[in-house]
C-alpha cells in the first residue's frame, strides 16, 4: 500500500518499546492498539486451518500507511471497541503487511505448499479467504477491489510484524531459489508500483516523469527502466533522495524548489515541466506518475503530458485536489489511478527479482529486530524519513 506521510519530529526517547507476559508458547507481535501506541508483546499462536499455512516470518517491510496509523489512526483498523465486519478483527492489531516468511505448518486441505517452502505473501484478503462467492470485482480477475476486501497486517487477526503468521494458502506465492527471504519482504512494495506502470500501459521506448522519490517512486523507477522506458525522469526536493534515484538509474533529476529558488521565486514555468519539455522537444512524456500526493505535483503532472498521454496517480491524498477537467479535455489526456495489486504483478515482480533485473536489496536501509521496531522502525521513519528507502523488521527468534 501507498501513502504519504507528513509529521514534526517526535523525540525518539518518546515511546519505549514495552514487552509484556512470559514467552513460553506464545510468538512475539508488536500489536497496535491506537495513535502512537504500539507495544512489543508475547500473544498465542493462531490456529492454521485446513486452507492456510502457517509462516515463520523472515522480514518485514515497514510501510508509510503503518507510519500513518501510528501517528492519526485508526485508519484501516477497526475503531476501538468495534471488529471488522469480514475479518472479526479488533484492536489491538498486529501490523505488519509487507513481508516474506517459510512455511512451517501447512493445513489438510492445502496443495503446492510443503514445510520448509520460502513464500511472499499477497496481504490483500478478498471472498476466497471467508468461503463466499466471487464478487464482481473478482469475477473480472479485479481481487484488489474485492468488495469484501481487508489486508493482512492492517485489519486482519494477524500481521508480518510478529515471529509468525496464520495466512490462507491463496495468499502465498512460493519465492524461488535466487530471491531471498529479504527481497521477498519487498515483492508487496514493489508490486503496488508495478500495477501502476501495467495498467498505465507505458511502453518500451517511451518516456516518463515521476513525482516523489520516496519508497514507491523508487520502485517505480527501477520498474520502468527494467521495461524499458528509454527516460525516467525524477522530480524530488531532499538531497538524499535525489542521490538515491541516481543511483537507481534516473536519467534526470530535478529540485523543483531549489530550481525556484534559483529563479528568485517566479519562474515563468514550473521547473519540472520546463525540464521535460526541454527533453521531449516540448511534446512532454508518455506518462507521468504522481507519487507525492501535492496540488503542486498533480498541477506539474498534468502539464508535463504530451497530448493524448497519461497522468498516474499513486498517492493516497490527505485532501481533496483541484482539477480543471479541461486541462484533460482538451489534451485528450487520461487521468488514471491505482490501488494495490493483483497476483498477475506479484508474479512480474518475483520473475524480475529472479533474474536480477531490478536492485531490490539495494532499497534495504536498515534491518531492525522486532524488539526494536518502535524507535529503530517507526520512530527512525517518522525523524529521519528522507534518509531511509526501507527499513525492515526480523523477528528476535
């Protein structure tokens, strides 16, 4: 999942990590029971059923929606003192959505999966996993819009941010020999930003500009170049940002601010329009992906669309945006948008992590034990967002 996280420093002696009852048969969780309350905690193992699996987690990503929750939720979760209505779950949660994990347990009815087997994981439910029949969303192979949709780690009754996890075999995709355990906790990151470049239908040889250079818009930047946009450029105001999508393979990246700066604060043009135009003979790129959210950057978004092309919008928004339909009108421009993922980009992403064509552990910025995963995850993301791609979390066991 997507998000945009904006918040003042919070002083990371603020939240100790809390570790709670004896362990002896219980797996460790950092469980989320409301803003800013998040406790390390010993909790019973969940049954595995006859169509799930029981997982060792290996890593888990943490994602800006969790950061969201910590800071002003419960977004997803449900509100204290009520359960989700598909799931039954209630606070507190186990969080944790973006993670990788072996197989230990694998229940009667389950086919393909064996102990010992390393899995990604789609953290997406829909009506497969409450035995109902499909909706019209999943009988147009649209899972991601399941009308009885939920997702593991955020209002399920389990999360990757724990020693173990209960999911249903439909959930599991097995990682072959070549993709780590590591680099399995990113298929989930990684596969948002591939159902956006699929279902914009950009090309080999095209061009793009990406606003944002955070997790997502890196991902979107090494995914385009793996398909073969022939130029990527990127729009990003933090230096270390900017350094990472370099080394990520941007072909240009632009500091709109600094660029405004420059100018004496009135440039006849937006900087990254002026740039792209500059680039594409002032026809403007192929597909322009916003994954910052802005009025600013929907505005440059739209602007920097050759006629006929397309603006993506990754990011969840804050507040509503302004838009003059007329500016896609007239272009014939196409405003699109995107949540989540399918099976069909879980399996692009793994097949590219197989054969190398993407950098994925080199997203990795920290690994931090799940003892830790207060101030060493989400505190560290929340202080010193822009100096981190992706922190990962392992359990201590």
């Amino acid at each position: 999942m997507a998000a945009t996280t904006t918040a003042a420093a919070i002083p990371a002696t603020e939240k100790k990590t809390t570790v709670t009852g004896s362990t002896a048969g219980l797996i460790q969780s950092l469980r989320y029971y409301g803003p800013k309350q998040l406790k390390v905690e010993y909790v019973p193992p969940l049954e595995c059923k006859s169509d799930e699996v029981r997982l060792k987690i290996g890593y888990c990503g943490i994602c800006g929606s969790d950061v969201h929750e910590y800071l002003g939720g419960p977004i997803f979760p449900p509100k204290a003192g009520e359960k989700h209505p598909y799931t039954g779950a209630q606070l507190p949660i186990t969080l944790g959505h973006e993670f990788s994990g072996t197989v230990v347990e694998v229940g009667k009815n389950v086919k393909g999966f064996s102990v010992g087997q390393k899995v990604a994981v789609i953290p997406a439910l829909d009506d497969r996993h409450y035995g109902e029949p499909p909706c019209f969303a999943c009988r147009k192979d649209k899972r991601n819009l399941c009308q009885r949709g939920a997702i593991y780690g955020l209002n399920t009754l389990g999360g990757g941010l724990a020693s173990e996890i209960v999911v249903h075999s439909a959930s599991c995709i097995s990682l072959p020999g070549t993709v780590s355990l590591k680099a399995g906790a990113l298929v989930e990151p990684l596969s948002v930003a591939w159902h956006c470049i699929r279902l914009s239908a950009i090309e080999k040889g095209q061009k793009a500009v990406i606003f944002g250079a955070g997790p997502i818009g890196l991902a979107l930047l090494m995914l385009l170049k793996a398909r073969g946009v022939s130029l990527v450029i990127i729009s990003e105001v933090t230096d270390l940002r900017m350094q990472q999508a370099r080394k990520f393979g941007a072909d240009h990246v632009v500091n709109p601010l600094a660029q405004i700066e420059q100018t004496g604060g009135t440039p006849s043009k937006d900087p990254v329009t002026a740039l792209v135009h500059k680039l594409t003979d002032g026809q403007g790129v192929d597909v322009s992906f916003d994954a910052t959210g802005l009025q600013s950057t929907l505005d440059a978004a739209i602007a920097s669309t050759r006629v006929g092309g397309t603006i993506f919008n990754v990011a969840i928004h804050e507040k509503p945006l302004q838009i003059n339909l007329n500016d896609l009108s007239l272009t014939e421009k196409t405003l699109m948008g995107g949540i989540c993922y399918t099976r069909e980009d879980f399996d692009a992403v793994i097949a590219l992590l197989s054969d190398k064509s993407i950098p994925a552990e080199e997203m990795i910025t920290s690994i931090v034990p799940l003892s830790k995963a207060i101030e060493g995850g989400f505190l560290e993301l929340i202080n010193n967002k822009a100096t981190h791609v992706k922190i990962l979390i392992q359990p201590d066991e």
